[in-house]
C-alpha cells in the first residue's frame, strides 16, 4: 500500500516529525539504518534516542506506524523527509556521512514527482551542492523537474514550519505536504535562505546562551544573584528576551562558523567571530561548575577528592531522556578525575557511564542527597522537589536556578 510519508532517521528529529504527521491520519514509514533502533522501536518498549517516550511510540504503532531497515519500504512513500544525523566533526564542520547514506538508499527507491525535504542540520548549499547529485545520480530524476526538492529546519512539532524549495513549485509542493499536519507554512526565498534560517536559529541561541553564562560568572564574582537579575531584566517588553545560564550546552545542533573548515575560503565576508567566542564561553561552564564545587567544599572544610558528589540530572533537555552532548558527561569526568566519588539520580536515565565506566544510580533520592557531601542539580526535572531536596542536602550548588533564594549555592 502507498505510503504518505517516509522518514528517514529515527533520532531526536525523525521520530517527533513521524509522531506529528501520524496523529494528522498520515500513514507513515520510518526508515532507520540501525536494525537495533528499528526494534527497539517496533516493540515500543524504549526509544533508544531518548526523542519521544515509549508510550507515545506505542501509539504511534497503534496507528499504524512502522519502523523498517530494508530500503525497498521507501518506493511506498509519496514524500520523503531526511532526519540523518550530521554531528560536528574535529574540524567544527558538519559530518554529512549518514546524510550521504540516507540519500542513497531513498535514491534508489524514488518516486517522479515525489517531494523530498531534508530537515538534518547543514550548512547553507548543502541542499543543493551536495544532496541534489546524490538524488539525482541515484534515482535517474532530475531536482524541480522528476521530484521536488526543499529545505526544512527542524523544529518542534506545533512550531510554524519554515520552508525553501529549489524552485517555487518545489516550495509549494513542501508547503502542501506540510500543511497536512502542520498549523502555519513559512515560504522562505529559496532552499539557501531556509538553510540559513536554521544556521541563524541555533548560533543565536548559542550566542545569547554565552552571553547569559558570562553574566553568570561576573555576576558570582561581585557577589550579585544572576537570577534576579534576568528576573528583572526579562519585565522589559521590547529589546530583551531572556536566556538563562547553565552548566553547558547540549543538544544536537551546534553552532557553526562559516569562517572554519572546509568552508573557509568558499565564503564571502568575514567568519562568524561572535559564533566561535560564544562556542569557548560554553564550553568551559563544564569546567567552571567544577571549579564552583570544589571552592564550595573548601568553603565548608571538605575536600572535593574524596567527597561524596551526588549529580541530579544528567540528560540535556528537562523531562526528557535525550543525552546528546549534555554537559553532565565532562562534569562527571572531571569530578572523578579530581578524586571524587561520584553517584547520579535521573528519572530518564537508569544507567549512565562517564569515562566509559558506569557510574552508581542513587535508589533513594532523599537519602543520596543526606548522605552526598555535595549535591549537584544540572537538569531542572519536574519530578524534583527542589525546595525539599536543598533542605535534606549537606551542600546543593543549583546551575538551574530552581531552589528558593538563600536555599542552596546557586551558578
């Protein structure tokens, strides 16, 4: 039977999307490379990426979803949307080896006149320089003429949808396929100005989050509660939104440099410097939150080596059990570097390793937070009673700034 949909990469961004199209009546395939993954989900037991709860997938599968690995299930779909994961490598650039994968095996398999959208992080021109032959070579179509072609940057299902067609009627095409499970379509110029659109989203939100970690330093170190400060400063109504501080940034889209490899010399202008200084202030909080726990130790005439640390949360996002880059792994690493012994409580996570050796999951909450020398809270759950757990605490340093003012040492 046709199939309106095929996902292609079951992670943080693919699944979601399935989620969103399937509850519209769409019928849907999810394509993942990964047998494992596949099973996983089909069993609707767990979600190995962390993306959606168990439950939710299992009513996906009552719907009729389906997860699959062989590449022949991808002739079924009339669209096609391409999740594949594209991490940075050592050089700051996009890894578009499992793009390059998943273009390939729908290639093989597409549809005349079918609609194909790649939502995956990229940098601007990959659509089309890099994608586009891909699609071409494999399938025999030709982009704008044998199937339409357009750029998406993935966003939360309920969010307008931004989206930028090789051609006009490729935009078209996209925005008619997405308007089917989607409230509100935003045309963008071209396949390059959505593109852009993700690269503009992701850098400012690692911009603004580097901006709210410095404050959070200066403001410690003159003794002033960063907190009330964004309190007050977020009741301004025009010129200011508000980003709060934290332990790190994770997540799956990182911030990107046109300036850097292999883009340098490509592109016209100057690079991204903000972008590259906002990438070094995030990237040493791990390390500053260390530093924090030890001086608070010292403070109370403990030691951080040998101290009992206790770290609540560990996923990246709140309420959820995405890991992906979460800052808690180089905190952890740190800590048992500098001799500490270390225990984690997350509800999302029932095992966790940390220099690939597991790290012990505290059973009780209230009593590993008696018990710890220090408690760490680096994500925010909902589940955690903050105000009572800074209460039972021996020493809590928040990097959230959800205790109550004066309960614990906050970031």
């Amino acid at each position: 039977m046709p199939a309106d949909l095929a996902v292609i990469g079951l992670g943080h961004a693919g699944l979601p999307l399935a989620q969103a199209a399937s509850a519209a009546g769409l019928g849907v395939i999810g394509y993942d490379p990964d047998e494992h993954v596949v099973e996983a989900i089909n069993a609707g037991s767990r979600v190995p990426c962390g993306a959606l709860a168990a439950a939710d997938v299992r009513r996906m599968l009552a719907g009729g979803f389906r997860a699959t690995a062989d590449t022949a299930a991808l002739g079924r779909a009339r669209a096609a949307v391409l999740c594949a994961p594209t991490p940075l490598g050592e050089r700051g650039e996009p890894d578009l080896t499992a793009l390059a994968e998943a273009a390939r095996a729908l290639a093989g398999q597409l549809r005349p006149h079918s609609t194909v959208v790649l939502e995956s992080p990229v940098y601007p021109g990959t659509t089309e320089d890099f994608l586009r032959p891909l699609l071409e070579e494999g399938s025999g179509l030709r982009a704008g003429h044998g199937f339409h072609l357009a750029y998406a940057p993935a966003r939360h299902p309920g969010t307008p949808k931004v989206i930028g067609g090789l051609t006009p009627a490729c935009t078209e095409a996209a925005a008619v396929f997405y308007s089917r499970f989607t409230e509100r379509i935003v045309r963008a110029r071209g396949v390059r100005e959505a593109e852009a659109v993700q690269l503009l989203e992701t850098n400012h939100r690692h911009v603004n989050i580097a901006l709210a970690n410095e404050m959070a330093v200066f403001c410690h170190d003159i003794g002033v509660d960063v907190w009330d400060v964004i309190r007050c400063a977020e009741t301004r109504p025009h010129g200011f939104q508000a980003f709060r501080p934290g332990p790190g940034v994770g997540g799956h889209t990182m911030p990107l440099d046109p300036g850097h490899p292999p883009y340098q010399g490509r592109v016209p202008g100057h690079p991204l410097r903000l972008v590259e200084y906002a990438r070094e202030v995030n990237a040493r909080m791990p390390r500053y939150v260390v530093q924090r726990a030890a001086a608070l130790l010292n403070e109370h005439g403990k030691s951080l080596r040998g101290a009992r640390v206790l770290l609540l949360g560990v996923t990246y996002k709140p309420d959820l059990p995405d890991q992906e880059r979460s800052p808690a792994g180089e905190i952890g690493g740190r800590l048992l570097e500098l001799g500490a012994q270390l225990s984690y409580h997350d509800p999302y996570a029932p095992q966790w390793r940390v220099l690939d050796r597991p790290v012990p999951r505290a059973d009780s909450l209230w009593e590993a937070a008696a018990d710890a020398d220090l408690t760490v809270l680096l994500q925010h759950h909902r589940t955690y009673d903050m105000q009572g757990l800074a209460v039972k605490a021996q020493l809590m340093l928040d990097t959230r700034g959800a205790t109550p003012v004066g309960a614990a040492a906050r970031l």
